[in-house]
C-alpha cells in the first residue's frame, strides 16, 4: 500500500473491509512515525493503555466506515 499501492477501497465482504480498516489505520501510523525503533519503544506504552486501545478502536471503526460506504455496505 506505501507510495500509491491502495487501488480501491472495494471489497468483497465486510470482514475483507475490516482487514482493509485495520490495515489503513497501521499504515497511518506508519507514515506519521516512520521509525520502526520509536514504533517498536513506544508500544508497550500504549499497548496497555485503555484510553490508547480504546483510541485504536475508534479510528479503526471510521476507517470501517469508509470502507463500507464504498462497498455500497455490501448490498448491491
């Protein structure tokens, strides 16, 4: 998905859209800290963090929104 790689936000299922939201979200944070080392150190903070997990969760859904919206919500 790095420079362009993201063709289309279409899926075939919701739970293909779920792995596309998850992936679009781990990309984001990819390309906001491009250090795997910070990435790698930073972790286990947030890893046990509530609010942090809770967080993830919530730009995951949007990103399952969007995803969704564009597949028609799988209805076609």
């Amino acid at each position: 998905m790095s420079n362009g790689g993201l063709q289309t936000l279409r899926t075939s299922t919701p739970e293909e859209g779920y792995a596309l939201a998850v992936n679009l979200a781990q990309k984001a944070i990819e390309l906001t800290q491009p250090s795997e080392d910070i990435r790698k150190l930073l972790r286990p903070v947030y890893s046990t963090d509530a609010n942090s997990l809770i967080a993830v969760s919530q730009v995951v859904a949007l990103h399952f929104q969007t995803v969704a919206f564009a597949n028609n919500y799988w209805n076609n």
